[in-house]
C-alpha cells in the first residue's frame, strides 16, 4: 500500500472517528486537535480492525513517540514493512 491510500485511511479515521477539522499532515495532535491518550488506545485499537491483524506490544510502544499525522503514517510503514505487507489487502478493502 502507497502512502497516499494510507493517508486517505488514516485521514478518514481522525475526521470520523474523532471530529478532527481539516487535519494536515504536520500537524500536532495533541496541540492542534485536543488528541490525549484514550484517543490514542483508541485509534490503535481502529488501525488494528483497518488491517486485521493485532498490533504487538513493541509496536503498540513505538506508537508512543507519535506526535504529529505524518508520525502515524511512518509508523505503519514501518510496521507494514516489517510484516512484509502482509496488511495490504486488508486495508485495501
């Protein structure tokens, strides 16, 4: 999966699921959208059911150094790099 369909996914979920308004990709998300730590268990739990696979615990600790849209993005890449992509056609769907 490109970046750009992962933004598209990952874009969808934050204004859906969280209400944010126009989110760009800098932005901060604590800052800029009031984004706290439940969301965070939150949005983790929704990236599992958008790949369908569960996230280990090393890569459930990774996602604490995310700060910004573009951090959740190379987050997954990376994720989904390690796996060998194996979540591409679950999010495909």
């Amino acid at each position: 999966m490109n970046r750009d369909i992962l933004e598209e996914k990952i874009l969808a979920i934050l204004v859906d699921d969280f209400e944010f308004d126009n989110p760009q990709a800098n932005d901060n998300l604590r800052d800029d959208h009031g984004f706290d730590s439940i969301d965070a268990i939150e949005l983790l739990a929704k990236i599992e059911v958008l790949f369908g696979f569960s996230l280990t615990r090393e890569e459930k600790e990774g996602a604490m150094e995310i700060r910004t849209i573009n951090d959740i993005l190379d987050y997954l890449e990376n994720i989904l790099a390690r796996r060998g992509g194996t979540a591409s056609t679950q999010a495909n769907r």
